[in-house]
C-alpha cells in the first residue's frame, strides 16, 4: 500500500470513529447539557416537540406531527405530558372545533431558548477553528451524510432534522 493509500485509510478510520462516538453520545450529551441548564424534567423527544412549535407560534396538531414525522396518537401523548408539565398550551380553533392549535407558555418559551442555546454552542465550536474556506467543505461532508441516511433510512430532506428527530422518538420511547 502506497502512503496515499494509508493516509486515506487512516483518516477513514479517524472520521468512523468520530461519527460513531457522535452519533452515540450525542442524544445522551444533549440531555444532559439541558439538565446542567435546568431543563430536569423533558426528555429529549419532548424538547423536540416544543422546538417545533417554535416561539412565537402557533401550531396545529396536525402540523407538528407532519414536522415530526409521527402519528397524531404519539404527538398527543407527548402533548398531553408537555401540558401537565406547563410547556405547551393547546386550544380548540374556534371556527373549526376538529383543529386543536397549539403554542409555547412562559416556561416552554425558555426551554426552547435554553435549547437553541446548546445548538448554537455546539455550531460555535464546530466552527471555531475552521477557515472560511474550509466551511464549504464541512457543510458538503454534512449533506453527504445526511443525503446517505435520508437515501438508506428514510425521511425527508427539508432541514427540520427529521432523521435526528427520528431516533430521539425510538430512543425516549424504548424507556
């Protein structure tokens, strides 16, 4: 084997070990980073479920379920746990009693802030010591694995992370 050939070779399993490592932790990693901010009592489907319905808005069921990629049944246990814990609101429209809208209280307003917080953190220090010439090339890998898993898994490609959203759901709902 040639050096090229090894250089190759290593730096594949270098990035395999990475992405592994990653991909392992880093459920377990935002959950406990929300914690460490207060954030004690939601699981990280549920702060999902509230980045969904984004501040400011308002939501019908229907609409977060599509974002999520889950059933109505699912989204309206997780809704039903987020009201009893304060997060969420949902209101019956009052021209159409079938649409039930849904929005942020106080309380989920901050765990969505304290949530996108941990996201910028996280892009912050990906970023840190890339040149801006490099950017293109990091978000080119991203997309490529990202088209990989929506090409042999499933989901869709519209940048609301479904396929992430996808494993916190099999995740919280195995306990």
């Amino acid at each position: 084997m040639d050096i090229k050939n090894k250089n190759y070779e290593d730096s594949r399993k270098v990035i395999n070990g990475i992405i592994v490592e990653l991909f392992k932790n880093i459920l377990t990693i935002e959950e406990k980073s929300l914690k460490d901010r207060g954030i004690k009592d939601l699981s990280i489907t549920e702060i999902h479920v509230i980045e969904a319905i984004g501040i400011g808005n308002r939501k019908m069921m229907s609409e977060i379920a599509d974002i999520l990629e889950v059933t109505m049944g699912t989204l309206t246990i997780a809704m039903t746990k987020l009201e009893k814990k304060g997060y969420v609101v949902r209101k019956r429209d009052e021209r159409d009693r079938r649409i039930v809208v849904c929005s942020l209280t106080r309380r989920g307003v901050l765990a969505e802030k304290i949530h996108r917080n941990f996201h910028d953190e996280m892009i912050d220090h990906l970023m840190v010591d890339l040149k801006l010439e490099e950017e293109p090339a990091l978000i080119q890998a991203l997309k490529n694995i990202n088209a990989f898993f929506i090409r042999e898994y499933g989901g869709k490609n519209d940048n609301k992370h479904n396929f992430y959203w996808k494993v916190c759901w099999r995740k919280d709902n195995r306990k």
